[in-house]
C-alpha cells in the first residue's frame, strides 16, 4: 500500500460544508465501496498541505482569512498547524502561484524558526555522532547493536531532539529509526538562515488533481472519470493536454474555485 497527493477542486457553494464537499467529490473513487476496481483509488484520506510544504503559498496579506483551509490533525491526533504563510487550501484566489518554490521556502523557514525557539528553552543536544562513538568505544553500551531501539531511544530522547523532530515544521528529516540512520540537516549547520532556507527548498509539488467535473488527473497524464467505468469510458477528460502540470492548470481556475490538498493511503 503506498499514498498519494491530490489536489480537489471544489465549486464555491462547497466553503460551507468543505467536509462534505470532499466526501461527495472523492466517493466514487473509494476503493473501499462499491465502486470499479479500477477507480480505486484511496481507502483514507486527510487534508495535508500547510504544516508540510506540500500546500499553497497563501498570497501576502491574507495569511489569517479564515476561508483558507488548513490540515487536519494527524493519525495519531496529534495537530499539524500550517507554517506561516502556508496552507493547505481555499479560495484560488487566496493562494499564490506566482513562485513555485514559495511553500517550500516558508515551511524550511519555520523549522529554522523552530529550532532556534526550541534550542532557547531545552539544554543542548548531543548528536547523533556522540551516540555513535559511546557505542564504538563500549559495545556494551546499547544491547543490541549500534543502531538497536536502545541507541535510537537514547537521542531521540534528549528533549530539544524530541521537541524538534515530533514537530510537523521538521518536515520527518531527521527521525533515525532502525535500520536506516539520519540526522536532521539543521542540527550542525553552519551557513545562515538564508542559506538553510536556499539549499533546503524545493521547487514545484505536482500532485494529481481531481476536477470539479469528476476527472481524477494522474501526474502521468492518466485520468479517470467519477461517473464511468474505466474500461468503457465515452468521454474525454478535461484540462491541459499536457500533463504533468497541475499547478499552471489550478493557477487559470477561476479565483472562487475552491482547492483542497488531500492525502490519500491507497
């Protein structure tokens, strides 16, 4: 079972009911009802985008309206608040495509932001490296091999550590956990702000889009129609012929269109 990202596009009678919107626009690709196997295309599904770049940059000036959407908590319930300047949707209008990599800078400015927040009120943290030499030094030191629970639980367990990496801002860098081993790259860094923001960012997130006429577009030019069996589809989707290119596509929609990043486990 993998997961994927979609973008939906909702009419502008959907900012009253954004929930119910998303169900009835996602249902006939519920792979879990009684729809065609070959339109299944996820069985969960939660609103993603704000607290981990993978969302819109929200044009300037207009960060706190409250018609802007924003992630739902996580699966362990846990809340994922959106970095500032960021969200997972609302209004296109609201959102900002004018620079593909503007969520991406927003969101690694905040877990810089962070860090320097969380390194005022916790002692400071041991690298992973220290953790690494005791174990080389006393093989005895954490039962079971160097990157056994024990050793991992020990720095994981440093409260700026376990402050930093269970915060969505962190972005999952830097979550060691056995039998692969990282290090957040901010722990170390010695360049700026401005440079850990510039070596960080990524450009643009193409996601699958899902129309406001029922066509599910695939990244690889793919689509689905919500109405129709796949195999015996009559119709032609709409949007660019040209596909990828979700972004310039959701950039031309009318400003009242409604998009909602959504992650999907399929």
């Amino acid at each position: 079972m993998a997961g994927l990202t979609v973008t939906v596009c909702l009419s502008p009678e959907a900012a009253d009911d954004i929930d119910g919107a998303l169900t009835a626009a996602l249902a006939p690709f519920d792979q879990d009802s009684d729809n065609p196997v070959d339109r299944g295309m996820w069985d969960s599904r939660r609103i993603r985008g704000g607290s981990n770049g993978q969302g819109f940059a929200v044009v300037r000036g207009y960060e706190d309206d409250p018609r802007l959407v924003h992630d739902e908590p996580t699966y362990d319930g846990l809340p994922a608040p959106s970095a500032p300047g960021v969200c997972a949707g609302g209004p296109r209008g609201l959102l900002d495509f004018s620079r593909p990599q503007a969520a991406s800078e927003r969101v690694i400015a905040a877990s810089w932001d962070l860090w320097q927040q969380l390194s005022a009120v916790h002692p400071p943290a041991l690298p992973l490296s220290f953790f690494e030499d005791r174990w080389e030094k006393d093989p005895h030191a954490f039962p079971g091999g160097p990157w056994a629970d024990g050793m991992l639980a020990a720095y994981r367990a440093q409260p700026l550590i376990n402050a930093y990496i269970h915060h969505p801002w962190s972005l999952n860098l830097g979550y060691p956990d056995s039998p692969l081993h990282a290090e957040h790259p901010i722990i170390g860094f010695r360049g700026s702000r401005a440079d850990y923001i510039r070596e960080l960012s990524w450009g643009l997130w193409e996601a699958d889009v899902l129309t406001v006429d029922g066509w599910w577009r695939e990244s690889d030019g793919s689509a689905l129609h919500a109405y129709c069996d796949p195999d015996s589809c009559p119709h032609e989707p709409s949007g660019p012929t040209v596909w990828p290119g979700s972004e310039a596509y959701l950039s031309q929609l009318p400003h009242d269109t409604i998009l909602v990043r959504v992650h999907c486990h399929c």
